[in-house]
C-alpha cells in the first residue's frame, strides 16, 4: 500500500441521547449488528461504552473525516446522536490473540 493509499486512525466519540427513547432503544441491536459487521472487516478497531451509558467511543480506520462520516451514517442511531471526529497520531493496543494452547 502506498504512502498516499494508506488509512489513517480516527478516535469518534459518540454522544448518546440524554433519555433513551422506544425507537432509540429499538436501534440498539440493528446498531450492535452494524458494529460487529464493521469490526470484522477492520473497519472500527475498537467500540467502547461507559457505564452510564451516555457516551460511546470508537476507533477507526479511514482515509480522512469524509470517509469517517460516510461509515457513521450507516450506524442505525447516527440521526439520535452527537458525534466528534479525532484523527490519531498513531494508535497502540496490547497484541490479541488466542491463549497459549497447553498439551497436558
């Protein structure tokens, strides 16, 4: 991938609606859905709710805002919420991977 091919690091926070509503709480599993899909193409690396269930974090990789932007509007709740677009410097996360298979 070239230089000028190559995707950039986005963090997003995701501001959540003060009251969740029928049809806002109707959106979350068609949200969970789009997500997981996302995730599995490594689109978003990571997604990230606090405990009160006000704010939503999720880091992503794009080619610039407007492609941000372009993913966020397909999150079924993207309309309810309020959202802010980071570009990272860079982004570092622990290795995942299977654990360490032991043969007894």
């Amino acid at each position: 991938m070239s230089y000028f091919n190559r995707l950039n690091t986005f963090q997003v926070h995701i501001k959540l609606p003060d009251i969740f509503t029928r049809r806002f709480a109707a959106l979350i599993p068609q949200q969970r859905e789009r997500v997981n899909q996302l995730m599995e193409e490594r689109v978003i690396l990571n997604y990230a709710l606090d405990m009160d269930r006000s704010q939503l974090w999720v880091t992503m990789q794009a080619k610039d805002q407007e492609a941000v932007m372009d993913v966020l509007s397909t999150f079924p709740i993207i309309k309810d919420v309020k959202v802010e677009i980071f570009e990272l410097a860079f982004f570092d996360s622990a290795p995942m991977g299977l654990p360490e298979l032991i043969m007894n």
